[in-house]
C-alpha cells in the first residue's frame, strides 16, 4: 500500500513539475515581414539564440510584405501582436513610436555598439530615443560579369567619366549585350538603383541630405540636378525594350550573361547566387565624377527589431533584443544573409567575397541613405514615389533632368514647409 502511494505520488509530483514548467516556459513571438527568412530564423538564428537561452521559446511569425503594416496595425489595435516587432525604417517606425506600440530601447545593454548613423532611422526626430534595435542596412553600387569584363578586356570604372566612357565601348564591341542591365517598367528600380544610387556623389552625401531638409537646396539645384542629368546619361546603354523590362527579368538578363554591369542593391547578392551559382561576379561603388575629393555610398539602414509594450514577456524578449546587439548575432546575419550588413560598430568578417567588397566600402567612402525616406515622404504627395516617376521619366525620354526636377521640387514644396519659398520661385502651380 505504501509502495503504491509513493508511485502515486511521485507521479503527481511528475506531472505537477511538467505542468508548472510548462506554465513558466517563456515564449517570444516576433512579428515581421521577412517571410523569405522564415526558414533561416528556425534552422540558423533562433537555434543560435538558444544556446544561450533554452528556456526561451522564440517564434518568427512573418507576414506577407505588402500586406505586413496592416496586419500588424490591426494586431496591435486588437492587443494579439507578437512580442517583438520587425521595425521598417524611418516614418512607419516613429509613427509606431509615438502610438505607443514600441518602447524605449536607450538602456537596453548593448545598444552602445550602435553609432548614431545606425540607429537614425528608428530613433526620435531629436535623437533622444532610440526604439528599435538596428539589424542591418543594404549598400547600393554596381555588380558586373567578370567572366564579360574579361573576354572583352574591361576594367571597373574609378570615375564618373571612365564608367561613361566604358559603356560606350561595350555598346560598340558587344552589340548584342546590354552595358547596363535595368529596365523602367516597375518604376522604383530607375529610383533605388538609379537616382539613390549615383546622386550622393553629386549633392555631398549627408552634408546635401541636411540640406536639402533645411530648404537650402532644392532637386533643382545644384547636385540634386546634377544627380538627375548624371542618370539621363544612362538611357542609351540600356537593354533593347528596357521600358518592358522588369526587376525580374532584369534580374533573369543579368544571370543568364546577356549584359555586363547592373545597377544593384547588395540585396541582391544572395539571389544571383542562388538563380546562377556559376555567376562569377564582381562588384564596384558609384564613381564620382573626376576630380572628387571624396566618394559617397548609399547605405541605407533596412531592417530593425522593436519590443512590443503590450508584451507579456518583457524580459524574455529584452534578453532576445540584447542578444542582437552581440558580435556573435552580427557576423552571423551577415553570413547567412550575404548583402544584408551589420549596422554593429564591431569589427566582422564577411565570408563572401562580392559582399564583403560591398561593406569595404565603408572604409573608403561617406555613408549617407536614401534621402527621400526621412521626412520627405511622410506626406502626399511623397518625394520617394515622386522620385520614381521622376527617374523614370527621365529614362524613358518624357522629360528632361530640368523638367522633372522642377515637377518633383513643386510637388514637395507645396507641403513641405522648408521648401515652400522654392514654390513661389519656381512659380508652382
């Protein structure tokens, strides 16, 4: 009989430490829209996380990109978003904030391994807050066909002038090949890879970003316009029919060795090596124009991660957001997503060796990001979309670098107010 209680009861007790355990086992759930990454985070990141922490359950619930900000604005009204939320940069991120739905990271341990460069995109207009931990940023420049570059004797361009100069001998050597692989027919590519990507040589870098805030340059004025008739240059050594062409299948040009350099975000790294693993690939920054004493890179911070006030696991999630700040949490999000960059001020090393051309550029040149983000687009008609069809127009031949300077200006300055004395000079209607 006594044995038989003992048996009872230590399986009670058995089942009592099962259930309480699982009652104190802490979760974190974390919203994104990285649905690309889902099988990364399970079998890479999380994992990696754990060996820290094996009591924390870490669950990445992505959704659909585009549809990722009204999905997570309906859970956060309805009190079901996760713990921890992917933080876009700049507007969506602050507009975030101050609802309430990100909390304070300032005291977060390990956020001293982040510059104020890096965390501009999810802090205060101020500076004074700071309310996602930065991940990673994408770097703008060119990658070209070295197997091309080869066969025809070519050579990555130092300067605005060379690069120029160079595509018109590929035009004349190999008629049949596009010198610049990039198409218009979806619009933001002729913005992101075109205008993002060549104008900080032309209006300064962070320098001409500030000003421009202020009202003291327009994108009629000075490098703003130069940045425009520099992506004008570009029209004649684009693919046959470019404006039916589309990301896709300029991607689909490029890998299959129909063109020599392409305008490219590091992003898309990692997709050329998986569309064509036999792609030997080679990478330069933007050349500024002869005589520059100083080159400017776009190195736009893309991708955070914030902690839900809502969260019942606070402390859970905090010990997760502390563990993105590691070195051990940089170099591997770095590896494992080449052409994503750790915004970490730490000292890593990058294993591929087309993105780690990409981040040496850091050491080379002035960062700054894509102007249009901060502020510029937090209204209609917003500058980003406006700088789309601007860059498009250009290409296509609909207008002139002039004309569709002063469009995108008059549209800007009707709202924006440091601008609004460019809307009478330039008698905006």
């Amino acid at each position: 009989m006594l044995k038989r209680f003992t048996t009872v009861f230590a399986l009670a007790a058995l089942l009592s430490a099962t259930f309480l355990g699982g009652a104190f086992a802490q979760k974190v759930v974390i919203e994104s829209w990285r649905t690309d990454d889902l099988k990364l985070w399970k079998d890479v990141i999380i994992p990696a996380f754990n060996k820290h922490y094996p009591d924390i359950e870490v669950v990445f619930a992505p959704t659909n990109p585009a549809e990722y900000n009204a999905v997570l604005d309906s859970k956060l009204q309805a009190g079901t978003a996760g713990d921890l939320i992917t933080c876009r940069p700049f507007g969506k991120s602050l507009e975030l904030f101050n609802k309430g739905h990100l909390a304070p990271l300032n005291d977060l341990p390990g956020m001293e391994h982040f510059t104020d460069f890096a965390k501009v995109a999810w802090s205060t207009d101020d500076g004074s807050v700071t309310y996602c931990v930065p991940m990673a940023s994408v770097i703008h420049g060119f990658l070209y066909n070295k197997d091309l570059f080869d066969k025809y004797g070519f050579q990555p361009p130092k300067t605005w002038e060379e690069f120029i100069d160079l595509l018109g001998q590929m035009k004349k050597k190999a008629p049949a090949l596009a010198p610049l692989v990039m198409g218009t027919k979806d619009q933001w590519e002729a913005a992101t890879m075109g205008w993002h990507n060549i104008a900080p040589n032309y209006y300064g870098g962070e320098d001409g970003r500030r000003a421009f805030l202020a009202g003291k340059e327009g994108f009629h004025t000075d490098g703003f316009l130069k940045g425009f008739e520099a992506l004008a240059q570009w029209a004649p050594y684009l693919p046959r029919g470019f404006k039916a062409v589309s990301y896709s299948d300029a991607q689909q040009l490029f890998t299959q060795g129909r063109g020599f350099i392409y305008p490219a975000g590091s992003w898309d790294i990692g997709v050329f090596h998986q569309m064509n693993p036999k792609l030997n690939m080679g990478a330069f920054k933007a050349p500024p124009p002869a005589g520059a004493t100083k080159s400017y890179i776009s190195d736009h911070q893309d991708i955070a991660l914030g902690l839900n006030p809502a969260s019942k696991n606070k402390e859970a999630a905090k010990k997760f957001l502390e563990w993105l700040t590691t070195k051990e949490f940089a170099e591997l999000y770095g590896n494992a997503l080449p052409g994503f960059f750790p915004l970490h001020n730490y000292k890593i090393t990058i294993k591929d060796p087309v993105a780690n051309e990409f981040l040496s550029w850091r050491q080379t040149s002035d960062g700054t990001f894509r102007m249009t983000y901060y502020k510029l687009s937090d209204q209609k008609p917003d500058a980003e979309t406006d700088l789309w069809v601007a860059s498009v127009n250009i290409l296509n031949g609909k207008q002139t670098p002039e004309e569709a300077a002063k469009w995108i200006e008059c549209r800007l300055s009707s709202w924006y107010q440091p601008h609004k004395h460019f809307h009478n000079e330039l008698n905006c209607k």
